[in-house]
C-alpha cells in the first residue's frame, strides 16, 4: 500500500536539531552517538543517548515507560554542574514517542570498562588513585544534593583524555525526596 509513496530517508541520521556523525554503541534499549547542532555548523559535538520505546503499549505502560527513561534528565538538571559529572543539556521524544534523546556535553572519554578489559590499556597506580578521587568527587557532589546514583559501574564511569574521571548513566538515579514513582523495579 506504501510501495511509491514512501521514501526513503537519505542523508545523515537525525533527532531534533542534532546531527549524527558517529555511532558509538548501544543495547536493544540504548543507543549512544555523536552528534552536531544541524543548524550551527561551528557548534561543538554532545553526546546522545537515544532510548528505544513501544509506541504501542497501553497509554499506562507508555506514561511509565516515559517517567523511567525520563529519570535520568529529571536528576541532572536539578543537580548542579560539576567537573567529575557529565552536563546534562535537553531531553525531548520523537514524534511517534518510539525513541526519547537525553542530550549529554561531550567528554571525550572512554568508559573505564574498556581499561579493565584491555591490558593494553590498562591504568597506572597514581593515575588509578586519581581516578577514584574524581569518582569519590563525583559522587559526594551528588549526595550532598540528595541524589544516589545506584548504578555505580565500570560503564558509568568515563575516563578523559587527561585522566579525569566523570560519572555518567544516571538511569536509576533517585533523589532523596519523595516521589510517586520509582525505577527500582527495572534494576
């Protein structure tokens, strides 16, 4: 029924007014990129974590589906910059709701994970030390504005070019007041 009247979309891929360049990895849930400011061609790169979504399901399942890939957004914009925590800077759906952009500052970095799984890679003494100050760092930050990360891992911690550590993938982050909802179900 479609034959003819449907194109195929040429050109880069796109979500809002980001442009990928790169296609960093993913999961069935998740996918993560680089991308540029389409209508700033001198803008600096983020980083996009596109999380996939059934359009489909019941309005229920869809508005708490929203809420637990929401979470992360609604923790790190109330959580003030920090240098050891990766900014935070939209969130929005595509149209049909079928994916949802959580548009992070660019870094720079590889997840700590991959220094673990390579011995190529692997980390030195001090700069190990240095590594779990900035995580410490990071996450006291964190405390001391009522927000637990709960999903401390080598994925969520990023390693700069200049030996920095950044946390990142605050998922399941809670914050310490009250809320009608909870993802704590999904860990």
């Amino acid at each position: 029924a479609l034959n003819g009247s449907v194109q195929k979309r040429t050109g880069p891929l796109r979500f809002g007014h980001w442009v990928v360049w790169e296609r960093l990895g993913g999961t069935d849930e998740v996918t993560e990129y680089r991308a540029r400011n389409a209508t700033v061609a001198t803008s600096e790169s983020v980083l996009l974590r596109v999380y996939h979504a059934d359009p489909f399901q019941p309005e229920d399942l869809r508005a708490a589906e929203r809420i637990a890939i929401a979470n992360a957004y609604e923790v790190l914009v109330k959580l003030p910059p920090h240098e050891c925590i990766v900014g935070c800077r939209d969130f929005f759906s595509t149209e049909d709701e079928s994916q949802y952009v959580l548009v992070l500052d660019d870094v720079h970095a590889r997840a700590l994970y991959l220094h673990l799984n390579n011995p190529q890679l692997a980390l030195a003494a001090d700069l190990k030390i240095r590594l779990i100050t900035d995580m410490l760092r990071g996450l006291a930050h964190a405390h001391a504005h009522r927000v637990i990360h709960r999903a401390l891992s080598p994925s969520a911690v990023l390693i700069t070019g200049a030996g920095r550590a950044m946390l990142t993938d605050f998922d399941y982050a809670r914050p310490e007041d009250p809320r009608s909802h909870t993802v704590a179900a999904q860990l």
